[in-house]
C-alpha cells in the first residue's frame, strides 16, 4: 500500500475565464463616475461662485478617490484589478 501512486489530478476547468468582463465594467463603471462627477460639477459651477468653489472641491476629492480606484490602490493583497 505504501508504494501506491497518488491519484491523478482533477481536470483544470475555465482556463478561459482570464476575468476580462469584470476589468471591463470596473473601467465603465469608474468613467461613468468621473463624467457625472464633472458634469454634476460642471452644471453646480452655473449657480455662482460659493456654489462652484464648494462643487469644485469635492469634485477634487472625487476625481481623486475614482483614480486611486482604476490604479488598484484599494485591492486587497493577491487580487487581480
């Protein structure tokens, strides 16, 4: 019994699932959020100056936040962006 050889190996399933649906709606999902972003900021900018200083720095922290996300900054360890 010590001698058996081990028993083969499971087949290797979805050599075609590489993920690159998941990359593409993440990249759709972050534009669309950049262009409301700025669009939102855009039309906030037509309602006067303290509007637009106060529209113009979220909209920085924003653009910021949506950046950091398409860099893979907020990935966990080992995952895939």
């Amino acid at each position: 019994m010590p001698a058996m050889a081990p028993p083969p190996a499971p087949p290797r399933v979805g050599w075609a699932d590489d993920d690159r649906m998941r990359r593409f709606r993440r990249r759709l999902t972050l534009v669309l959020a950049a262009s409301v972003t700025v669009v939102a900021t855009g039309w906030t900018c037509t309602l006067g100056i303290l509007p637009a200083i106060i529209a113009l720095m979220i909209a920085k922290h924003v653009l910021v936040a949506i950046l950091m996300m398409g860099l893979g900054v907020d990935a966990r360890r080992g995952e895939l962006r």
